[in-house]
C-alpha cells in the first residue's frame, strides 16, 4: 500500500522530538512493506527531500528562514495574531502547505492519505479524491471549542474523512461530542513508543539530591509555572530536590523571571533542547516526572508514559487524556488544575516515600507497554487503511 502522511510536526534531525510519534509510526509502517511519504513544512538546516528509516520526507519551502519557523514549536494551533511571526509566516505555510498536498497526491499515487491534526494537514487532505484518516492529536481538538466559523469547517473536514482516529479516549468522547455524526465511528488508537531505549536505563541510579523533572515545550498549556510555584513552595518547606526544566518555547523568559522573582534560580535548570537518544537518561536520573498540564489541552501526555518506562515516578494535572497514563494511587499520583500547593505535596509524597514510588512505576511501567507498542498501533492503523480502501468510511 503506498501511504501519504501530511503532518506539521515531523523530525528534523536526528534526536528531534518533534512528531517522533508520526515517524515511529511512519517507519513501523515500511518496515511490514508499505511505501510511505512524509509532506511536511521545512525549517531552516533541514534537506528538502531526504529518505530516513525507509521513508521518504518531502519538506515545501513556504518563505525565508525567518518565515519557517513557524511550525515545529509546539504552539501552532495557540498562535496569537499579534505575534509578528506568525502574521505573515502562518499564513504563508498554510498555502504552500495546499499547494504541497495537491501535488504531492498527484505525484505518489496513495491508496491513502493519513492526515495528522485536522488542522492543517487534514483540511487539505480531505479535498483530494484519496480516502483520506485524520488523526486527532489534542490542539486540533480544542480549535473547535472556538466555535464560530472555526468550528463549522472543523466539522464539515472531519466529516468528509473516511476515518477519524484520536489518539486517547478522551479527544475521542471530545470530538463525538462536537460532531455527533461521528458517534461509533471514531477510533482511539495510542500513537507508537519506541519502548526499547527507556526500558534499558530503568535500572539506572537516581541522583543525588533527588531531581524533579518536566520535560515539554513552554508554553502555558503546559503548566510550568505552577511547577515553578510548587517547587518554590517545597524550597521554602526545607525539602532538599532541585528542578530541571527540559525544552524551550515562547514562555521560557517570562518562566525564568518567575524563577528569579521567587527565588529558586539558583536550584532550577534550564536544560533546553535534549536529543531524541539522551531523553530517556534524562527520565532514568530523576526521581519524579512532572506534568502539570491545564485545562483540557492536554490530549495524553506520552512524557509520563515514557518516564513510566524509564524507571521514573510521575505526577500530573488530571488535563485532557493523562489519567489514561496515570491512575490516581496506582501508576502515579495526580494533583489538581493549577494548585501549586496540591501538586507540591504529591510530589513530596513520592520524594519521601520511596515503596510508593516504586509500586507506582512498577504498575505504570506495564500499563504503558501495553498501551504504547509500536506493533499494536501499526496493526490498528493498517485495519483502518484496509477499512477505508474497501468501503469508503471506515
């Protein structure tokens, strides 16, 4: 089957977090003998055209180098108007974006097209004549909760797929909700871990003093600053632990100055872009992972899953589709929306309580290889290809 996945989110480079989950799932999918292509937008460094783990990559040019740096960032679908970037530079991408999709449909010939996020990719990828799956990822979901004429095209794209899959229960009851036509239709299938590299660090030592870590783009979906909060507040309680703060975004000067104002920079590191391949060591030396996401932005969470495998305890908001990783008192612990002082006595539970952590890691590391295996998802979507080139809607 030749396969066509257009997605904003794909590896630039080797080590790059960026849609690894697609590319795990794109090259699971040559290796049972399909022929797959990438359409993604390209960013400044990166060839135009490449083959990587026998799928071929075709990135559009959409601008300068200044123009292409508007996906990848993890904020595409939260972009503000007045940000000068994204002004000329969204704009730009979404019709060079178009323009791809036709004619990369013209030139490869798919039997299918598997969009990833309704937006962008999707919307393009349903006016072909291809029998098209959208994969629902979570900030796609949350545009339709913009209502409006946002949430009119969302649902005319999602009906016109020929399948819709979402990546957790949760964005699957969300998006039945918001397009009821879709009831009994729509799929949750995980997206795909490479579970080898974190399984073989699990044993490793935790350091010393303990280290909580967050791993995610800063942006404030992500509920960094009240980690920050909760952290300042465990300093002031004379519990002996430093931070480390893996990633960057468009909210990392304004975290570090709350830093500053609260007087832990000295105990918080700003680690920025970790490789791919050093991750799961980053997760193995911690003593617990931190998510605290907000609101419903959320549409998993696989960081927790992957510091599960790791060896390492976790704690997180209950945003979105996290309590399908982490069960209250059974995989790990989930401290309330946006209450620093709840989240900071989780995490000093784990912190003192050494036998909690290792019955919780012990229970999540096995439900999330048995959520996350590559072969399980690769069988999933290789159903619903079969699905929708036999019947039309899957």
């Amino acid at each position: 089957m030749r396969i066509l996945m257009v997605t904003h989110n794909y590896p630039r480079f080797a080590g790059d977090h960026a849609g690894s989950f697609v590319a795990r799932l794109a090259s699971g999918l040559v290796s049972r003998g399909h022929v797959v292509r990438v359409v993604a937008p390209h960013a400044p460094d990166v060839p135009t055209s490449e083959v990587v783990d026998g799928v071929e990559i075709r990135r559009f040019r959409f601008g300068t180098d200044g123009m292409e740096r508007v996906a990848y960032r993890g904020d595409l679908h939260q972009r503000s108007a007045f940000d000068p970037s994204a002004i000329v530079g969204i704009p730009a991408m979404l019709l060079a974006y178009a323009a791809a999709v036709r004619r990369e449909s013209r030139q490869f010939l798919p039997n299918v097209i598997h969009a990833h996020w309704w937006f962008p990719g999707g919307a393009f990828a349903v006016r072909s004549r291809t029998p098209t799956v959208i994969t629902c990822h979570g900030s796609d979901v949350r545009l339709l909760d913009r209502g409006g004429p946002l949430l009119a095209f969302g649902r005319a794209t999602l009906r016109r797929a020929a399948a819709v899959t979402c990546v957790s229960e949760f964005l699957t009851r969300d998006v039945t909700r918001i397009v009821p036509e879709l009831q009994g239709q729509v799929r949750t299938i995980y997206m795909p871990l490479d579970l080898t590299p974190f399984e073989r660090v699990s044993a490793i030592p935790k350091v010393d003093p303990p280290v909580i870590l967050f791993v995610g783009n800063l942006v404030p979906s992500k509920g960094t600053s009240v980690l920050l909060d909760a952290f300042a507040a465990l300093h002031r309680g004379g519990v002996r632990c430093t931070l480390r703060i893996v990633g960057r975004g468009a909210q990392e000067a304004v975290l570090r100055q709350q830093a500053r104002a609260l007087g832990i920079d000295a105990q918080v590191e700003w680690a920025g872009f970790v490789p791919q391949g050093r991750i799961a060591s980053e997760y193995a030396a911690a003593t617990v992972v931190a998510l605290p996401s907000r609101g419903q932005a959320e549409g998993l969470g696989l960081v927790l899953a992957e510091a599960l495998l790791s060896g390492t305890a976790v704690v997180a908001s209950p945003a979105g589709g996290i309590p399908e990783v982490v069960r209250d008192g059974e995989t790990g612990l989930i401290a309330r929306d946006g209450d620093a002082a709840h989240l900071a006595a989780q995490i000093r539970r784990l912190l003192e309580d050494p036998g909690l952590r290792e019955r919780l890691t012990a229970a999540g590391s096995i439900r999330a290889r048995g959520m996350f295996s590559p072969a399980v998802a690769t069988d999933a979507f290789e159903r619903v290809y079969a699905g929708m080139t036999h019947s039309g809607r899957s």
